[in-house]
C-alpha cells in the first residue's frame, strides 16, 4: 500500500458518515480490497447505517463472505439489500452467507447472480431460507444451478 492510499483508508475511517446508507462498487476491485476492511467495520458497528451494499466484479471472496457472514448475524445489521454479483466466489462462498440468513432479521434482497453457484450452493440457501421470515427477493441469475 501506498502513502496515499493509507491516507485514504485513514480519512474514510475518521469520517461519520450520516445519511450515507449505500456504498457501490461497480467493477473498481483495487478500491474495494482498500476499503474492505473499514466497510466490514462499518457494516459490524453498532452506529452502522449502512443499508445497501453493491459489490460487483470487486473479487469478493469466500474469505470476505466468512467476515460477512459476522456482519449479517449482528442483531443491529441495517443491511436491506446485499448485491455480489459476478464475483464468482461458488459454493464456498455461498455456504457463509446461507448461515447468516437464518439469524439475519434485517435483509430483504439479496442478488447473487454469476457466482459460479452450483445445485449444492441453492440447496444450502433453500434450507436457510425455510428459517429466514424477512428475505423477499433472492436471485440466483447466472450461476450453475441447471433447470
């Protein structure tokens, strides 16, 4: 990492951000493996309010999903909308993210289009899902899912 990129990191992690809830990150993976960190930080913090998070083409992985997973079973998550698309992270990144739905309270939409998600990766989200009363919209769009 680079001073500046230090710096940034710094400056992002002093600043409140009130009415700041969405954070999107289109295609920009050198940005979001900066900030990661301070987003998950953001996201595990009582005070969060973050409320929809956008990660495509970021190189999310099964790693990120396992520190997410920590995010969504807080009590106090804000999370609404949860997008990872095209990150292509498969079954094992699925797997963190279907144990957090049955604790999570707080999301209702939750895109997990072209990740490489096979018949096993769905199977892990629909047991999950028969213990979650919020989630409304889930896609699965693009994945290896079959008919």
């Amino acid at each position: 990492q680079s001073a500046e990129s230090d710096a940034l990191v710094g400056s992002i992690e002093s600043v409140k951000l009130p009415g700041i809830n969405s954070l999107y990150f289109d295609d920009d993976e050198e940005v979001f493996q900066l900030l990661k960190q301070t987003i998950f930080q953001m996201l595990k913090n009582k005070t969060n309010v973050i409320e929809s998070l956008f990660l495509r083409r970021v190189e999310f992985s099964a790693r990120d999903a396992k520190v997410l997973h920590d995010c969504l079973v807080r009590k106090f998550s804000c999370l609404r909308k949860l997008v990872l698309r095209n990150d292509e992270f498969g079954d094992e990144g699925v797997l963190p993210i279907a144990l957090a739905l049955p604790d999570n309270t707080s999301l209702l939409h939750l895109d997990l289009s072209g990740n490489h998600i096979s018949p096993n990766g769905a199977q892990y989200l629909a047991e999950a899902l028969g213990r979650n009363t919020t989630l409304q919209s889930l896609d699965l769009s693009a994945n290896e899912i079959g008919n």
